[in-house]
C-alpha cells in the first residue's frame, strides 16, 4: 500500500454527513466514502437500503 493510498484511506474513513432517508425522511449520519463509491446505506429508523445521488 502506497503512503497515497493510506492517506486517503484514513481522510475517507473519518468524514461524515447528513443524509436524509426517502422513504421516511429520517436524518441520519452516513460516512462520506459510501456516498463517494454510491453503496447502499441503510437507513437506522425504518431499516430501508437506499442510494444517495450524486
């Protein structure tokens, strides 16, 4: 592993946003580096698997 690829390993692992679920609309806190790589994320209240867009 190249020192690159640990530094944006450890910048990506400790970010975080607001993201708000669409089928309830329940505000939770989802790391940025599964909006960036568009996984599912799921949603902590109504347990829904969803994909935030770009």
């Amino acid at each position: 592993m190249s020192f690159l690829d640990y530094a944006m390993k450890l910048i990506s692992g400790t970010s975080t946003t607001t993201v708000t679920c669409p089928t309830c609309g329940f505000k939770s806190t989802q790391p940025v580096s599964k909006i960036r790589l568009r996984q599912a994320m799921l949603c902590p209240k109504c347990k829904a698997l969803f994909v935030v867009p770009r």
